[in-house]
C-alpha cells in the first residue's frame, strides 16, 4: 500500500496484552486530569486477541459496572444473545449483528459503560467479536471487561454451529491512574503493520489519501463473501472486504475529496448538515421530530431526538456541552444504534462515535460503523464525520483536530471491482501512440 503506516497491536490473551498496553501508555501517553484521579492517556488504539479462552462461568459480568436501577452490561446485553445467534445461524455471512450497550440516557450517569458496541461477524465458521470501548482503564478494568466479551463468544459459539474466533477492541482513550501504576511492569512490544486476517489499520494526512488507501487495500489484499443484497441487487451479490478496517487521518482538513470521488463537495455537505447533524441546531439542543417524510431514522435523528426513545435526550448537544466544561471528558459519546435494530434489515451503518481531547489543543473524532460501503460510501461519510468534527471543535475551542474512521465490514461490491481498478491503476497511453495522436490533431 503506498505511503501509509499501517499498525496495530495483537496479542495471544488478554493476559498478554495487559502489559502491552501499560507499557505503550508509559511511552506515548500524555498525563491528563480526570474527575476520579490524575491519568496517563492515549488516543484511539485497536488491538486483537486471538485466543480469548473462555470467562469465568462462576460469574459471567465481573466487569463491575452498573447503575442505580441495578443495570449491568449482561442486564443489556443477555436478551440481545438468541436474536443474535439465530441470525448468524441462518446467514452466516451477515454483517447486520451488532449490539448496542450505551443507551442515551446514559448521559447522565455518573458512570456511563465503558463497552458501548458489541459486533458479531463469523469468518471461515469462526465468531469474532469487535467491542467499542470508549474509554478503558487498562490495569483495572482491562481482564473484567475482556471476561464479559468472553462469556459473549462462549454464549453464541455454545448455540450456534461456530467455533471462538477473536476479539477486537477499539479503544478510543486508553488510560492508567497513575496511582496504580507501580502494580504493573513495562514489557517489551511491537506493532502489527499491514493488513492481516486479524484487521487492518491505515494512517494517512488526508480524507483523499485514506479513501484511496481503503480501496488499496481491500480490492488487493481482501477476501470474497457473499452479501444479504444479492436477492434484491445484481451486482452486489458478492464483495471484497477487509474484518476490521481503522483509518487515522491527521490532517483532514486539507484535499478533503479525491479527485475521483464518487460525489461532489455540495453532496457532502448537504449529505452531513441534513442527515448526519441537523446542523441548523449545531448550537441548541434539538426538541422536535427532525426526520424528513419517508425517512424511517437518519444518523441525526438517532443522535439528537429520537422518535421511538421513551426518554428523549440530544445527545450531540450533551456532548459539546461536556467538553466545554470540561476538555477532557471521555464520555462524550453519541449512540447511533439501538435494540429494536437487531431484527430490522437495514439498520444504521454508524453504530456510534465520540469526541475526546488528544491534548489540550487537539480534539480526535472517532467513528464507529458496522458496514462500510468502500467505494460508494466511505469517502463521504468520512467527509461528513469530519464535517461534524470540525463544528465540535469550534463550539468546544479546540483549535486543530483529527479524525479516526472505524468499519467493521469495508468492502467493495462486485459490480465496482472494475471501476475501482480503473481509479486506482489508470491505463496510461503509451509514448508512440501519445506522439501519433498529436499527429493526428496536425
């Protein structure tokens, strides 16, 4: 792939990767203020473990986490299982298992989940589960929160016909109190480059470059499934896709669209300020139905007032909010997605994504999707999420900022494979018929 860094960590166990991820906060994280203690954080990690093992059946949530109404993440997430397992039982090839831990009410708790997305996807008879992990404290929550992601895959391996595959985290600010640090020790690591059957992760300076990136890497080094389109859709029966594809772009501000992209800056921006923000209400909190006729959601719907939520809360507004008071909050999180989605059969693409200081001058938006449209989709969708990460960045007086793209499933339909060649290698005229074609104009 052309001028990217492409890393990210894999370990054995969770075991492994605990000193793993201590020992790259000591080294790159910065020390940051925190309601509960002075912190070491870091900034948008993804890391895979392949061989989870299985959790603890005397106690399938030691995680820790609950609230006053006796909330835990099994109270959330155990009545989602069976849907879930007889949806991959039927389509094994489905990408539309994801479940929502986060709820928006949870705003307002004190202690809001950590794990707020849990995806399911079965490559080669395997189950692996994705977890969004908006925050993490690696020495004390790191093996609890990993168990429950392991009584998860023991549930739906036990009733389904699918083996233990791995677990992925997508941590958005990993952290250590520096009070506990002394119960750890450094160890020696690396970082993953390239794209492996595990994952990918690309980092890039602008939206153009990543976009092209994607492409690159999914049409080269991806693998061929079918899709639940092809009864509906010819030609999309089939696509190439990389399991879970994480993109950094750390300037993208600059060449926003490539010069190839299948849409025009007045579609992005029309594309991000209806359907993705309802940007007329950037600075207010949204109070009324916002959904156009004819349209069942929209990303801005879910994030600002949803219709169907029996408490309704903006949950965009509470974010700008929370970062204004405080700039290093790491709960300003948007759910997107919602349980009555697991039986729906075109539920949101955007699962979810979150605002949090990189530094105090730097914001990093990063975004979550289940599904990922590579060639049709992705670069405006990046374009809009940079969009929205922009106007939390002038509303909360961040002065710079960075985007982080996350796609469970980025593929590239079988009905573009050709369209994406012809954009990623052009045929070039050669010398001798360049010099007869100037000849010919003579």
């Amino acid at each position: 792939m052309r001028n990217t860094l492409i890393a990210m960590i894999i370990s054995d166990s969770f075991e492994d990767l605990q000193p793993v991820l201590f020992s790259k906060l000591k080294a790159e994280g910065i020390k940051a203020r925190s309601r509960f203690g002075e912190t070491v954080r870091g900034s948008a990690w993804f890391a895979v473990v392949k061989k989870p093992g299985s959790h603890d059946v005397m106690n399938p949530d030691m995680s820790g986490w609950n609230l006053s109404d006796g909330e835990t993440y099994l109270t959330r997430v155990e009545p989602h299982l069976p849907v879930v397992a007889r949806k991959l039982s039927e389509v094994e090839f489905t990408r539309r298992m994801s479940i929502p831990v986060w709820m928006p009410h949870d705003h307002f708790s004190r202690t809001p989940p950590a794990i707020t997305e849990i995806s399911c996807m079965v490559v080669e008879k395997r189950i692996h589960l994705t977890a969004f992990v908006r925050s993490l404290d690696v020495i004390n929550y790191l093996m609890s929160n990993g168990d429950f992601l392991k009584y998860v895959m023991d549930w739906l391996v036990d009733h389904t016909p699918y083996r233990h595959g791995t677990i992925g985290l997508v941590i958005g600010v990993p952290h250590f109190y520096i009070r506990d640090s002394a119960r750890m020790e450094e160890v020696e690591y690396r970082e993953v480059y390239g794209v492996t059957e595990y994952g990918a992760h690309i980092k890039e300076n602008y939206l153009s470059t990543a976009w092209h990136s994607a492409l690159e890497g999914i049409l080269n080094l991806g693998f061929k499934k079918p899709t639940e389109w092809g009864e509906f859709f010819e030609g999309q029966k089939e696509s190439m896709f990389i399991h879970r594809l994480m993109i950094e772009v750390s300037d993208p501000d600059e060449h926003e669209i490539h010069d190839k992209a299948p849409f025009s800056r007045d579609y992005g921006v029309d594309y991000a300020h209806d359907y993705l923000i309802c940007a007329g209400y950037i600075d207010r909190r949204v109070d009324q139905n916002i959904l156009k006729d004819g349209e069942v959601y929209s990303y801005a719907e879910r994030a600002r007032y949803c219709l169907r939520d029996e408490k309704k809360v903006d949950q965009l507004y509470e974010c700008i909010n929370k970062l204004t008071e405080d700039r290093w909050r790491r709960d300003a999180y948007v759910g997107i997605s919602r349980p009555w989605d697991l039986e729906h059969d075109d539920p949101p693409c955007l699962r979810g994504y979150m605002f949090f200081a990189e530094s105090e001058r730097r914001l990093c938006g990063m975004f979550y999707m289940r599904s990922n449209d590579a060639y049709g989709a992705m670069h405006a969708n990046m374009f809009g999420f940079n969009l929205l990460t922009r106007y939390v960045r002038d509303l909360t007086s961040f002065e710079s900022h960075r985007l982080v793209h996350f796609a469970l499933d980025a593929h590239i339909y079988g009905e573009f494979y050709d369209s994406v060649r012809e954009l990623l290698y052009p045929e070039m005229p050669s010398f001798s018929a360049e010099i007869t074609g100037r000849q010919d104009t003579n």
